[in-house]
C-alpha cells in the first residue's frame, strides 16, 4: 500500500534523495508544496509543485528505483488533484520531458484523474551576451531605439506599481519582483501595460528571458521591446555591470518558434523537446 505524506523536518531526511539540486531556482515563487510516496516505511516516491496564486505546477514528479511507477505517480497524482482545495488552489498543471517509458507513466497518471494533455514543441536558445550585441540586427535595435520607442516604453523600475498590478497572468505579475528591473522593459499604451520583456540574473554570469509578452499581435512593440533591452544590456557592459561573456538563455514555443531568435539575433536553438503538458482545468465558481 502506498501512503501520502507532506515533507516536513521530521521526515526530510528520508525524502532528501528526491529534493532537486536546482530547488532554490525556484524558491522566488514562495515555498514549495512537496509530497512524499511511502511503502512500507520506505520512501518511494516524491512530487513538488509551485503555487502562484490560486493556481499551482507540478515541477517533479519521480519514482525511487524498484517500485511500480505507475501506482507511485498515480497514488502521488490523485492527492494532488484531490486536495485543490485544501492547498488554496483552483488549477494544477505540468509541463514535462524525459525518457519514454518514464513519460508514458506520468501521462497515464494525470490522464486518470481528469488531466487534459496537449504536446507543444519548445525551442530552447543559448547565447553570449557579446554574440547578441555584435549581431547586425541587435546593433540596428539598439542605434535606432529612440526612433523605435514610444513614450510608454519603460524599464521596469520606472514603471508605475498600479499599471502593474492589473496584470491578469499571475506569474508574470510575481516576475516582476525577481528580474532585473534596469534590463527588464514594459510597452505602456493608454496608460495599460500592453507588452513586457522580462530579463532575470540567474547567476553572475548567466541572464535569462523569462518573457516577451504582448497583449495583442503588435511587432512594433515587440521591436521596440526588443531593442530597449539590447540598448539596456550594451549600457551595462560599457559600464561593466555585466561581464560581456555572460550567457543568456531563453526558450520560444512553437506558436513563435525559430522566426524571431532568427530574425532578430540570426541564431538557431541548440535543442527542440517535445514538451508534454498535463492541465486539471478548474471548475467554475457556484454563484
């Protein structure tokens, strides 16, 4: 039989073989919820999410060595998606890759207990900072800013908490927090937050683009966007804030694909999974 448990400091320890090395890369989002898997005294399994609000996202979800992996991420799945509501949280998903036999067993788990699945390709990109400078595009970005921008295109930190605060995507409004508010840039129209380029120093040497986001289809903004926090990042080299040879790192689905990274800083994505994404929509509220 298999038992749920949360982790707590009376059984860490049992657990701490599960725990992610890259944890603390996600401790800016509030303290995880992490749950264990035991049979027979013996730890067997361990699942982690992330809440943003009133939603929530399993990032890990494995099974120790010897054991069914069906029935561990079944047994782990289901109490999950059974207890929304005694964690505060009204939708639960996750997003996944892996070897085969190991995917099969997480689809099957979340598609038993009311999971919809979709697939989505994902480009992930890597590149110097020195190489997106140099580019032809990211210089022209960069020389024509002035004539690119309008008025509403702001770094972060000028922009006014109350137009950030109207932002429905809950994740991008807990971003604001933890990138860089001098690299990071928000398109201002109408007094409405209508784009956003957020950039977030991982570690000294590595910068990741954690959004480009628009409310509506517009490439000006996008450009715009683009070639503020190009301006934004040539700056702070100059100024040596930021070691040219640091990396950036950034990932594109495929409703934008290659086109843009192409486009703009003439680079190609160093690799292309097959991302696998598992939502337990929420319910309507009862009026």
């Amino acid at each position: 039989m298999i038992n749920i448990t949360f982790l707590t400091s009376h059984n860490l320890e049992m657990f701490r073989p599960f725990i992610p090395t890259d944890l603390s890369e996600w401790l800016f989002l509030g303290p995880p919820i992490m749950l264990g898997a035991v049979s027979d005294e013996a730890a067997c399994g361990f699942l982690l999410m992330v809440c943003i609000g009133d939603q929530a996202e399993i990032r890990t979800l494995t099974v120790a060595e010897g054991y069914d992996r069906d029935d561990v991420m079944e047994a782990l799945v289901s109490f999950s998606g059974d207890h929304l509501e005694a964690f505060g949280i009204r939708s639960l998903s996750a997003v996944y890759e892996g070897d085969e036999d190991q995917v099969v067993s997480m689809d099957r788990a979340y598609l038993a207990h009311g999971f919809s699945l979709r697939l989505e390709r994902c480009y992930r990109f890597r590149i110097r900072i020195r190489d997106v400078l140099a580019s032809d595009m990211a210089r022209r970005l960069a020389n024509n800013r002035v004539g690119l921008s309008s008025e509403g295109l702001k770094p972060l930190k000028d922009v006014p908490g109350r137009y950030l605060n109207v932002i429905p995507n809950p994740m991008q409004v807990i971003a604001f927090e933890w990138c860089d508010p001098n690299l990071s840039y928000a398109y201002i129209e109408d007094r409405q937050v209508t784009g956003l380029l957020l950039v977030r120093k991982v570690h000294e040497h590595l910068y990741s683009l954690e959004d480009l986001y628009t409310v509506r289809i517009n490439p000006m903004a996008v450009v715009s966007l683009v070639g503020a926090v190009m301006h934004a990042a040539a700056t702070a080299v100059k100024e040596r804030r930021i070691d040219a040879s640091s990396e950036l790192i950034f990932q594109m689905t495929e409703e934008r694909g290659v086109e843009l990274p192409e486009k703009l800083l003439h680079i190609l994505p160093e690799s292309s999974p097959r991302y696998h994404i598992a939502e337990l929509v929420p319910q309507p509220y009862e009026v």
